[in-house]
C-alpha cells in the first residue's frame, strides 16, 4: 500500500467563497429611422444566465465517476486543524469547536464524536485523502454547520410510527416483543412531546398491522410535521447491540449496507426533497439518544426502507437496542429504561425544532454527558455566537453520479459553536447484522 503522508495544517479562519452573479438579460431596442409618425417598442431579448463560476476554494478531483475534496482541502475551509494517526490511515481534524475523523479505504468517519457511515469509502490519490463530494455535502457539511440548512416553516406535529403490530412481531427473545416494545415508547413518548407543544399522531394506537404504505399515507396526510418510526433490533450475530438511526439515502449513493457501491443499481434509486432535513432530524436526535443513555454507538446511518422512501416529510428510523443480545435485551424489558429512550427521543426532536425555527444549534452528545454529570461546558469564548453569521460562505454544491441531477440549492450561512468530545467507538460493521425484517424492508 502507498505511505501517505499530510502534513499538520492550520487555518485561522474560513474563506470566504464567491459566486459568480448570474447577468441581467440584455435588452435591445430598435427603431425605425424612416418612419416620423411612430416609434418602435423596445423589445427584451433575454439571454441565458451563466451557470456560477467554479468556486475557487473548493479544488474538486475526478476519480472515476465520482467528484472528490481532499481532506485539507475541508480542513482550510473549515478552518480546521489536521493530524495523521500512527498508521498513516486516520486522519484526525479538529477546531475545538468541530470534529471530523476519517479513515483510509473506510466508510467510517467520527463526526463531533458520534458514528457515521459515510456513502462512499475514503481513497486516496497523488498522496492525499479524497471524500466524495456527496458526503462532504451529505454528511458532513449538516453536521459541522447544521443552520445552513434550509429549513421552512415550523414543527408542530410529529407522526410516531411503532414499528411491526398484529400478527408481525418483529424480533423477539423470552422477555418481550418488538412490536410492543415499540408501541409502548410511542405512548410514553406522546405526553412527553404533547408537554412541549407538540401535536402528536401515531401509527397505530394497538396491536394491529398497518400495511407500510399506510403509515407513509398517515404521514403525508400531516403538515408541519416530521416522521419518527420507532424499532428494536435483532440479529443473527448474538453479540451485536447498541442503538443506531436511519434516514434516506441520496440520489446516486448506495445505503450504509450496500458494500457492492454499484453504481448502476444506486443511480436508479430516488432521493426526496427533504434529504438534508431528514439527515439533521436523524443527527439531533441521535446525539440526544446517545447522550442519555450509555449504549454503543452503532452510528448514524443511510437505507431505503419503505416507510422512509415514500414519506414526504423529514422522517427517520430509530433502532433503541438489540433484543438478540442479552444485556440490551434485558434493559429494553425494563419499563424505566424505556421512559428513559422515550425522554432522549423527546430532547432530540424538541432540539431539532429549535434548529428549524430559531436556527439554534442541536447539542452534541459530550454536552448532553457534561449536563448530565453535572459538569460546566466548556466554550470558546472567541469563538462567533450561535447566531446566524451572515458573512459565513456558503456550502459547495453536491453532484451527485446520477444522469441529469437536480442543483443543490445555495444554503444560508451559519456559524458553527460546539466543543465536541469524540465517544469511545467498539468496532462495528457497516452491514447490519440485524435478521431481515418486513416492517422496514424496501
């Protein structure tokens, strides 16, 4: 394998970036010379808008079909400090206030010390680490600066979805079922988010099955509403256990387990119009599950399961545990443990609705320890406030592999503030080891 070597890299600040304004349409008027009696109209011959200049701090590298950033590249636009691990393989960027950790030939990365599977693995070329633009803006990019995403409206309703019912058990072990455990949450979980002004619809309200596209249907009937579907894992492999999240998987990538990375099948596939919320849904309150309970962290994650793929509104899929190994099996059949998750669940989305009406930052899951241990965190005081800085640029459009991919829409700036403290990772594989289930299978 080549060595690589990167150099330790500091940027005192991010740069500025600058779109090319598209041209006014040009506007021609003709008139007649020989006739005295009448002048002609001025006639408006508009011109196409050029297309924004290339942006001049991103360095974008073709490899194959896909576009690519180096990794110093991010960190001097981030105005991040870099490190190379021991291996030469993990490279470790941080500001204080961000936190991004990447691996060679590994879909892995540690964002602001939790999990994520990134869409494709990072590579390596000319002696430098490349990340595909696609997770650069996908992943990343929401994560280091979440008030850049464009958010409309407000959140006033949230749809719970207690996975499986009737006949469909879901996984299940002597203590308990899935689909009960699930409906149970959802019911401790409504007053909860009712306390906090939120008009909460379920699923389902007993013990029946609801059909996949059904409770897509309940969703979409809602407005100002985000989508959280709750499950409890179970898996071949005994040993597996800790708590893990989902939302859709871009246009022209593949799911977290999809290892193939085939380009032909993914193309094929849908994305939504709500990606980029759905993912920040995901984040926050993947943080706030990971910050009030001391599970492991199985990571945030990317699938095209149903009832995400045909839900038109931010929507997520929360896994609270596997019932196949005996230690997470046994706190999941404890009713204390599961108002607990229930209370994590209602932070997050309580967070992420301030992210989308007051653009205030989600806490990240060292504060949400530091809290809970009764410790002060620590901020950086020259650091910008957690306001919206109008001067911050703007995010470089994603493209995805796909034919014909629709522009990504210029974000509004922000400013990130947060003092990360990466969470200890156990080794956990990308391919879920969780038995097929039909309540979220495509």
């Amino acid at each position: 394998m080549t060595s690589l070597r990167l150099c330790s890299f500091a940027i005192a600040g991010l740069l500025s970036l600058s779109l090319a304004t598209p041209s006014l349409a040009a506007k021609s008027k003709a008139k007649s010379k020989k006739s005295a009696k009448s002048s002609a109209k001025a006639k408006a011959s508009p011109t196409p808008s050029p297309s924004p200049t290339p942006n001049k701090d991103w360095q974008v590298i073709k490899v194959g079909p896909r576009d690519y950033l180096s990794v110093d590249n991010i960190a001097k636009f981030y105005g991040l400090i870099g490190n190379v691990d021991s291996t030469g393989k993990t490279v470790v960027l941080n500001n204080g206030r961000n936190q991004l950790q990447v691996t060679l030939d590994s879909r892995e990365a540690i964002v602001n010390g939790v999990r994520n599977w990134l869409c494709f693995p990072v590579i390596a070329k000319d002696d430098k680490f490349l990340v595909s633009r696609i997770d650069l803006a996908k992943t990343i990019e929401p994560q280091l600066r979440p008030q850049m995403l464009p958010q409309k409206g407000k959140v006033l309703t949230v749809v719970l979805d207690p996975g499986h019912g009737g006949f469909d058990k879901g996984a299940r072990n002597n203590l308990g079922m899935e689909k009960n455990y699930a409906l149970d949450v959802a019911r401790r979980l409504r007053p909860m988010l009712q306390k906090k002004g939120f008009k909460v619809v379920l699923t389902r309200e007993n013990d029946v099955f609801i059909p996949l596209h059904m409770r897509a249907r309940i969703a979409n009937a809602t407005k100002d509403s985000i989508f959280v579907s709750l499950h409890f894992n179970g898996a071949s492999n005994r040993e597996a256990s800790g708590l893990e999240i989902f939302s859709l998987t871009p246009r022209g990538a593949p799911s977290t387990d999809d290892d193939a990375l085939a380009l032909h099948f993914v193309n094929m596939q849908a994305g939504s119009p709500v990606d980029a919320q759905s993912f920040a849904l995901s984040s926050t309150v993947f943080h706030s599950m990971l910050g009030h309970l001391p599970e492991v962290d199985r990571g945030i994650k990317r699938a095209r399961f149903a009832v995400l793929r045909h839900t038109k509104i931010s929507a997520i899929l929360v896994e609270g545990g596997f019932l196949t190994e005996t230690e997470n099996s046994k706190r999941v059949a404890d009713a204390a443990w599961r108002e607990k998750f229930a209370e994590a669940l209602s932070v997050g989305i309580e967070n992420y609705r301030n992210l989308v009406e007051k653009k205030q930052r989600p806490m990240l899951v060292a504060e949400y320890r530091a809290q809970a241990a009764g410790e002060i965190t620590v901020v950086d005081l020259t650091a910008p406030p957690s306001k919206i800085d109008e001067t911050a640029p703007p995010m470089v459009p994603v493209t995805n592999p796909a034919a014909n991919p629709a522009p990504e829409a210029n974000q509004p700036p922000m400013v990130p503030v947060i003092d990360p403290s990466p969470t200890p990772t156990p080794e956990v594989s990308p391919t879920p080891s969780s038995t097929p289930d039909p309540n979220r299978e495509p």
